[in-house]
C-alpha cells in the first residue's frame, strides 16, 4: 500500500503521544516476528531512516494497531 503524509504522521503522533518508539513496541511481538516487521520497516515508513513509498498492508496494520493500544 503506498505510505501517505497521513500514515506518517499517524504513527509519529502515536510515537510521540506514547513515548515508545519503534524497538520497544515489537519487543516479544510474535505477530510482528511472524509477518517480518521490524523496526527498521517502521523507520521506512515514517521516513526517518531512508523513505518507503510503499509498505506492506499487514505491517501498517499492525504498526496502529500496537501504538493504539497503548493508552
């Protein structure tokens, strides 16, 4: 799925509002372990380590779904 300024910012103001970052949200993750999720992906995404304009649709998926659960 191609990564928007919208699912960037997303996830940064998730990372932001909860204080964890991208490490410590997968940590024990056997979802994430499971679908190739890393850490490395996340920072893709938003664009901080390199840029991706397109991710997989699970790892998006997963990415909101773990920062909003955190409340």
């Amino acid at each position: 799925m191609p990564i928007t300024k919208e699912i960037q910012d997303l996830i940064k103001s998730e990372i932001e509002r909860t204080g964890i970052g991208p490490q410590r949200i997968l940590k024990g993750n056997k979802e994430a372990r499971e679908i190739g999720l890393t850490s490395g992906t996340i920072y893709r995404i938003i664009g901080k380590n390199g840029s991706d304009l397109t991710a997989r649709k699970t790892h998006v998926e997963l990415v909101l779904k773990l920062w909003s659960s955190v409340r």
